[in-house]
C-alpha cells in the first residue's frame, strides 16, 4: 500500500511541477510520511541556518520591489494562483490525503479554502482603504494610510498543511509584503506542491522570483525566522507552547505576532436544541479530521433536561463512524497523524476516567491491517464537573459531555478554560441566542449558533483569545495585520495653526 501511495504522490507533485530536492549525504533532511499507514515515503533535503539567513536577504530584496507595485497588479498575481489552484485541486488534495490522513472531502475543502482566499484577496487589492477625518484646524485635512510591513514568516501546522498558509500569504502577498513559508516537518510534500503552483503564478505575472519562497526544515531551524529582525511579521500557527515560545521572542525584537494557538472548543445544548440538528454539527466537529483541527469540538455542555439523550445519540453514531483508510469510499474517519497522538489521546482517557469520567463510546485504537498507523475511534466521555484534563486540549477525538442547569452556569462553563478560539449554542430560544453573543456570554473569538465549531468561512476573521493568542486571519479587515498605519496631516492653507489651539508665537 505504502508504494501504491507513493506513486501517487509522485504524480501529483509532477502534475503541480514540484521538485523534491535531493536529500545529501551528512545535509539535514526530512522525511515525508503518510499516517495512513504509518510509513515514510521520501526523503528530502532541509534547509540548514545559512540557507534561511540567505532566504531572508533575498526576501528583503525582494519586498523592496513588491512595495512599490500598485496593489492591484499584486492582486493579479494572486488571481493567477487561484486559476492555477483550480486546475490542481485534484492533486494538492491527494498530497493533502497522504500526508495529513484527511478523507478526500475535506482536503478537497480545505483546498478550496485556498481557492477562495485568492478571490477575496483579489477583491482586497483594491480595498486597502484608510480613512479621512475631519481636523480640527482650518485649511488642513487629517487621513491614515496603509503600508506593507515587511517580510512576513508563515510557521504553519500539519493539521491544515496548504489552506492556513494561503490565508496568510495570499493577503500578505496583495498587501505589498515579501513570505518566507515554514511549513510543518510532517508535510514536506504538500508544501513543495502549493510552492511550485505559486512559483508558476509569480513568473507568468513577472513578480520578484524571490517575493515567497519556502524553507523546509526541522523546528529548531525556524527560530531564525523567529528572532530575525529582517522578519517585520510572523504569523505561527500551532500550540499554546509553540505560541508561548514565539511571542514573547518576537515582542523582544518589537516585530508583530498573528498567533493561531490552541483551541478548547465547547457547544452548549440548550433545552429547546433541535437534537438531530445538534447531532449532526457535533459529530462532525468532533470527529472530523480524527479531531485534529484547532477548531474541533472538545466540550458538549447540555442541559440536564436533555444531557442523557444527547449522550445517548453521541454515543450511537460514534460507534456506528467509518474508522478506516481516507482513500477507501465510505471512510468518515481516518488516522490520528503518529504514535505520540494516539499516546496523548489514551493518556486524556486514563486521566478523565481518574478524574471521575466514563468512556461511554469509543476510544480505543482501530487496527486496519497497518501495525505502524494509528487509527483510534472518536470518544465520548461522560464527566460529572469541569476536571483538570477537560481545561487541556488533547488534539484526538474525544468530546467530553457535561450537563448544566442555567444558563450562566453554562456560560461559565464555556469560559472557563485558558482558551478561546470558537464555540456555539445550539437553541430555538432568540434570547439565550443572543446572550451567547453577547459581552456576557462566550468570551472566543468565533461564537456561532446552530452550528458546531469546525468550519469557519474565509469571509470572517479567523482566531481566537486568551491563550488562542488573539490573532487573526483570513477575512474581514485582518489584513490590517500585515500593514502598518500612519496617519496623515495635510496642510492646504497658508497658515500654521497648531492643534489644540497652542499658541507659540
């Protein structure tokens, strides 16, 4: 099988015209893998501390022309790259596949995610508006304008190997800044692909060659990218740790961090919930992914009228989950992407059941003829109270279950973790909808209703708050996170007065 998935990703990697550079003897290198059955597929080589340091002067160089394009022509280069995704969805989505274990489904959607941040950010190229203010001295007119800031660093995650870097770059690119782009060590491959479908698109546009360019290496490597202040942005996405790691080292130096951390995501489960409706977008944003999205659900919080009910129909769908090989048709389930993933998510168990939970459904490991893949089966688990392992983030397939009495118990319920990334309410009532919404109620940066919390849209700024890192990305005016402001004082008239009506004559 491991052949069988290599050939494909030889195919798809030709099809989007990446080269595998050649692993060299004594060189630093990484190895691609596939979670599907555990076994690696190619070597590649990595980029050693001068290759970065010379990728950065290049960047730099580079940034120095870009700024100067009218921003519209920028956005032509990022059309070019959405027609060019189009063409190689089919590709870049098998790589997602092999390399992540995602289901067809969804690296096809995350790879229309990417499609779909190009179209908005060609929109963008011709909205980088700033805003005229009325000044309070005759004759003079107060106005910001917007700038590129520099080289942006994209660190991103396994979890989304290609989508989560195009919401970074292709509004990075459009707002006049040069990328360097260190993906995930665990996705060598998709990164190469989404790179030499991007190179194609700046050369068919006569962009500077070097405006992105990609480094693919070990962790340690990328604090060069950290702790550079030729690095004007750097955008990590990852987990609390990383985040707690990168912020501070960027603030010292006095760059910007856009930081996607963590995510401990809850619904509530109103007593008026459409069941089935609440059903459905739990199950999917629990299992989807084998729980390894930032966003999936982690915490149901159900009214005690209706708590055992929904349990109960947790418990039977997931039993009922496909677990098995994301290429095999009918598969809602693949593999947690390593050993060390099933491990934190047997150890979660132990440590809930410590706690004073119960594995109703799920959580043991699912053999399909692959001893060196981890395939586990999604897990609810019943608790009686708010514990110490359902605070942390287990990034594995678990949903703990909780039940409530009030509505602000819910609510405190909800908020109370150290993170604040996304969360929802599934209710009929308008008020308990729109208290949820309210300053009163969720405290994460995305907060939904009738939907579970996977699945945000490009249209909306994504991120989150507390040790979420309070980052943002993608949609509405995040791109203000890849510029910098100035404001603007223009003097028309053939006086001088002074603001605040200081006389200093």
């Amino acid at each position: 099988m491991t052949d069988d998935l290599r050939t494909l990703a030889d195919r798809a990697l030709a099809a989007c015209g990446a080269v595998l550079p050649e692993a060299t003897d004594g060189g630093p290198r990484l190895q691609a893998r596939t979670p599907i059955t555990g076994a690696g597929l190619v070597d590649v080589r990595a980029a050693s501390r001068q290759d970065v340091d010379d990728v950065l002067s290049r960047a730099q160089t580079a940034f120095g022309e870009w700024r100067a394009v009218p921003a519209p022509r920028r956005g032509a280069l990022v059309k070019e790259y959405g027609r060019l995704l189009e063409q190689h969805k089919d590709d870049l989505a098998t790589l997602v596949t092999i390399e992540v274990g995602k289901i067809p489904a969804e690296a096809l959607g995350e790879i229309q995610e990417m499609i779909d941040i190009c179209d908005f950010a060609v929109g963008l190229s011709r909205q980088l508006d700033g805003r005229t203010m009325p000044s309070e001295r005759p004759g003079h007119r107060l106005m910001e304008t917007w700038h590129p800031r520099g080289v942006v660093a994209v660190i991103s995650a396994f979890n989304f190997p290609a989508a989560v870097w195009a919401w970074n770059t292709a509004v990075a690119l459009v707002c006049g800044n040069s990328v360097v782009w260190k993906p995930s060590e665990l996705t060598p491959l998709t990164s190469l692909a989404c790179s030499a479908i991007l190179d194609r698109a700046i050369a068919a546009c006569g962009a500077p060659s070097d405006v992105h360019q990609l480094v693919l290496s070990e962790r340690d490597t990328a604090a060069a990218l950290i702790d550079s202040p030729m690095v004007a942005v750097v955008s990590a996405t990852g987990s609390e740790r990383m985040g707690a790691d990168v912020g501070p080292r960027v603030a010292a130096r006095f760059g910007h961090a856009i930081l996607e951390l963590g995510g401990n995501n809850a619904a509530i489960v109103a007593p008026s919930a459409d069941l089935e409706l609440a059903v459905r977008g739990i199950v999917f944003a629990a299992a989807g992914t084998a729980g390894q999205r930032c966003t999936s659900l982690r915490r149901v919080i159900a009214h005690e009228s209706v708590a055992d009910e929904l349990v109960h129909r947790l418990a039977e769908v997931f039993r009922r989950l496909r677990v098995a090989n994301p290429l095999e048709e009918g598969t809602l389930v693949g593999p947690l992407i390593s050993e060390s993933a099933f491990t934190a998510m047997q150890e979660a168990l132990a440590a809930a059941e410590r706690e004073g939970g119960k594995v109703v459904a799920g959580g043991e490991r699912h053999h399909v003829g692959t001893p060196d893949a981890y395939y586990a089966r999604p897990a609810v688990v019943r608790m009686p109270a708010q514990t110490d392992i359902v605070r942390r983030e287990t990034f594995a397939p678990i949903v703990y279950a909780m039940a409530y009495t009030e509505l602000d118990q819910a609510i405190a319920l909800q908020n109370g973790v150290p993170q604040g990334l996304s969360s929802s309410i599934f209710t009929l009532d308008q008020r308990e909808a729109e208290v949820f919404m309210s300053s009163a109620g969720s405290d994460c940066g995305i907060v939904n209703v009738n939907i579970g919390t996977s699945g945000a849209e490009i249209g909306g700024a994504f991120g989150g708050e507390k040790s979420t890192g309070g980052g943002r990305e993608s949609g509405s005016d995040a791109w203000r996170g890849y510029m910098r402001r100035a404001t603007n004082t223009i003097n028309y008239s053939d006086e001088l007065p002074l603001a605040q009506g200081v006389n200093f004559a």
